[in-house]
C-alpha cells in the first residue's frame, strides 16, 4: 500500500503548467513540522514536493500561495532521469490525490496582503529550502508512451 497523508504550509506559491494534452499539472513544496525536537530544543520541519493534476491543480494554482496550510491525501512517486550533462537524477514526490485548504478565505487575502511575511518559518538563509533546477523543462516527456484518458473512465 502506497498512502501518504500530510498537513503543512506551502513553501513557495504553486506552479501551473500543461502536458503536451493540455493536461493542468501544479507542483510547489509544502513544509510539515516534526513530531519532536532535536538536540537543541528545537522543532524541526520537513520539506516536500508536491504533485497535483487537473482541475485540482487549477484550483491550487488559483486559490493557494506561500504559507497557506493544506492538507494532501496521495501517494509517494520516485522516477529518475538524465539531466543535461548525462547525470542520473532522482526525484521524490508526492502525488496528490486530494489537496484539502485549511486556511480561510480571510487568511489568504491577509497572507497575500501582508508584506512583511517573507520567511514564515522564521527559518535562517542556510535553513530555508532552495529552489533547484534539477527538473527539466518537461519532466514527464520520458515517460513512455502518451497514455489517453477519457473522462467516462475516471473512477469519480
């Protein structure tokens, strides 16, 4: 069984783009706070990537930004592939089945009124999580062949 159930605030605003199908795929990480505290005393957080599809990554795209908390039902995907000096990469990530908005409409207007919350973690510039470029312009395009989905076969 492959179920993940987490619940964090985004990192970074969602990222919305298209397959080649005009399928919406969003990404963006979410930071979700340890269960204990480390040798200091202090609580530690753990950074995760995020996959969503479809209308869900609209939705993401339209509705979230950098420290909204959700919470994400899904599943654990790791894939590989050769970036462009012929290294092997790895990703990790979550694929979301469900992304559920924790935050009130009135707490996202004030989190995307409110300037001065740049580091919502009160992270320090070493600590704070760093966007990479290790994913390539389209990181699905070796996937194999395109896989056609109709909507009368989606289980919902």
């Amino acid at each position: 069984m492959n179920k993940v159930v987490l619940i964090g605030r985004l990192t970074r605003d969602p990222e919305l783009r298209y397959t080649s199908s005009n399928i919406p795929v969003a990404t963006f990480s979410i930071a979700v706070n340890r269960t204990f505290a480390n040798q200091n005393g202090e609580r530690e957080a753990d950074f995760i990537n995020i996959v969503v599809w479809r209308k869900q990554a609209e939705n993401c795209k339209n509705y979230l930004n950098q420290g909204s908390q959700v919470a994400i039902d899904g599943r654990i995907q790791t894939r590989t592939y050769d970036d462009q000096n012929g290294q092997k990469r790895y990703v990790t990530e979550v694929v979301a089945d469900n992304v559920q908005f924790l935050d009130t409409k009135a707490q996202r207007e004030q989190r995307a009124n409110s300037s001065n919350e740049i580091n919502p973690y009160n992270l320090s510039e070493a600590e704070a999580p760093q966007t990479t470029n290790d994913i390539p312009e389209d990181p699905f395009k070796d996937f194999g062949e395109e896989i056609k989905i109709e909507e009368n076969d989606l289980p919902f």
